[in-house]
C-alpha cells in the first residue's frame, strides 16, 4: 500500500475498534481481531462519501436496530467471498460415489441438502450438478432441492443469477461446461435453468438457532469457519451435528478441522468428511 492510500485512511480508535469487534463477533461469530486495518481499508470510503470523520458516527447508523439495510451493506464490506467450481473437487466425488450411493440405500426420494455459507453459489450449483449426474433420468423421481444460505445480500444477489466469469468454470469437466452452462455475451457463462431451480437461497446468520423441519442428510460448511475461533467453530459444530440425520455428511473446508473446537461426535471418514452415526446407527 503507497503512502497516498494510506494517508487517506480515517483511523479508528482502540475503543471504536473494540466496539466493532465485539459486535461483529457476537452477532455473527467473525473473528476480527486481526482485521483491524482491512475494516479501516474498506470502510474509510463509505465513511468520507457520507460526510462523516470518525467511526463512532458511522457506528451511531451502523448499531441502530432498524438500520438493517446498512448492516447487509457492513457486511458485504467486510466479509471476503471467494469461490469457483470445482473448489475442492474431491467433495463432489465422494458425494457422487460414495455418500450418495450410501444414502439412497436408505432415503425415500428425498435428500434433505445444506450448502451453509455459500457465498456467490458456485458450491450450491456445483452440488446440484452432481445431483442431476448421479440421478439420471430417475431425477424427477426424487426431491435433492439444495438450501443455500449466506449472510451477504450482495452474494446471495450474485448467486441466483447464477452468472460467473470463465475462470470461475476452468476446473469443471468439458462436458459439465456444454451441459450446465450457457455462453452469454460479454464471454461469461450463466448456469442453465434446470439447475438454476434447483437451488433456493436465503440469508442466514450461522449464529441465529437453526430452525428446520427435518434433519438434514447433507451439510456443506467449507472455508467458512476459517473466520471463527474455537469457542464458536465448538457451538456450531454442535449445531450442526443436531441438525444432520442419522447417517448423514458434513463436508468441511480442507484448511479447517473438527479439532479447533472440542472433540465432536461426528465420525471421521477422511480429510475434512464426517458422518453422523450414533450408537445403533448403520452407515
């Protein structure tokens, strides 16, 4: 960063930064503790272009209860969201070869799918690929409708148009590329409609008590607890484990591990898979 930037920074005090921290930590479980100059970064602007001087006055706005259009607009600033298809690749094979073959031994058409925490949607999608692969022509016999869920509006936004620039797409397979997604002008790609309904979005706060009708059979949470420390990875791991059916997934980022927090009942099957089997459960 030049001099010139850095000069047209507007600084917080300790107290400011402690002030956002704590909030930001206890609604949402981000850990900002080490953010400090990326809040300052990328909020001076918003700061300047609304008259304002200090961070207490963006505060005042920010912390009123009603204000829930300036908070979405926070957190769009200060949360990174970066994703593509095929991130991981190794998820969607195990899902595709291993998960799935296991689950349908034992569902009744219907999969219960969490991709929590799933930004621009590149994961949901990609899941619902290999939705759509696995089942064949048996798909419209069963329910795999993913729930996709954020806390950035901006992401979400982004995600049902379902429209990504070509390197977003360079890990997919050829033949994924010409069946799930259209060429637009401009050279961007936009997924295909059938998969594009396959997906339902909504905000939601990973801190907020989960509410669900049944259980869910698989749960993507990846890259996403990378932003939590132990104490909140602990709870919401938790969480989750309650919110998986028996014999159900969790797929985690390959950075993150189940060890941060207290040991889970979760089973481990490989880096960053585990199932949910209780005593008496078969997988």
């Amino acid at each position: 960063m030049d001099l010139q930037t850095t000069n047209s920074l507007i600084h917080m005090t300790d107290r400011e930064f402690e002030e956002i921290f704590s909030f930001v930590y206890k609604k949402y479980g981000i850990d900002l503790r080490k953010k400090r100059h990326l809040i300052e970064g990328r909020l001076s602007y918003t700061l300047k272009a609304r008259g304002m001087n200090t961070f207490s006055e963006y505060m005042k706005v920010l912390f009123d209860s009603n204000s829930s259009e300036e908070m979405q607009a926070f957190l769009n600033k200060i949360t990174t969201n970066h994703s593509y298809f095929g991130r991981e690749n190794e998820h969607f094979d195990f899902l595709m070869h291993e998960a799935l073959p296991q689950l349908t031994k034992t569902r009744k058409q219907d999969l219960r799918i969490w991709s929590a925490g799933c930004s621009a949607g590149q994961e949901a999608y990609n899941i619902a690929m290999v939705m759509d692969q696995f089942f064949g022509p048996q798909k419209n016999r069963w329910d795999t409708t993913v729930l996709a869920t954020d806390i950035s509006s901006k992401v979400l936004s982004q995600a049902k148009q379902g429209i990504y620039p070509e390197e977003h797409i360079k890990n997919m397979p050829a033949q994924w590329k010409k069946e799930y997604f259209q060429l637009l002008p401009g050279g961007t790609y936009q997924v295909v409609e059938k998969i594009r309904k396959e997906v339902v979005y909504r905000i939601f706060n990973l801190m907020d008590t989960f509410q669900y009708k049944k259980p869910f059979d698989i749960i993507f949470c990846r890259n996403v607890m990378i932003y939590f420390d132990a104490e909140t990875t602990r709870r919401l791991i938790e969480k989750f484990y309650e919110a998986t059916a028996e014999g159900g997934y969790l797929f985690i980022g390959h950075s993150e591990s189940l060890a941060k927090g207290s040991p889970s009942e979760y089973t481990y099957l490989r880096p960053s898979v585990y199932q949910k089997i209780t005593r008496g459960g078969r997988r």
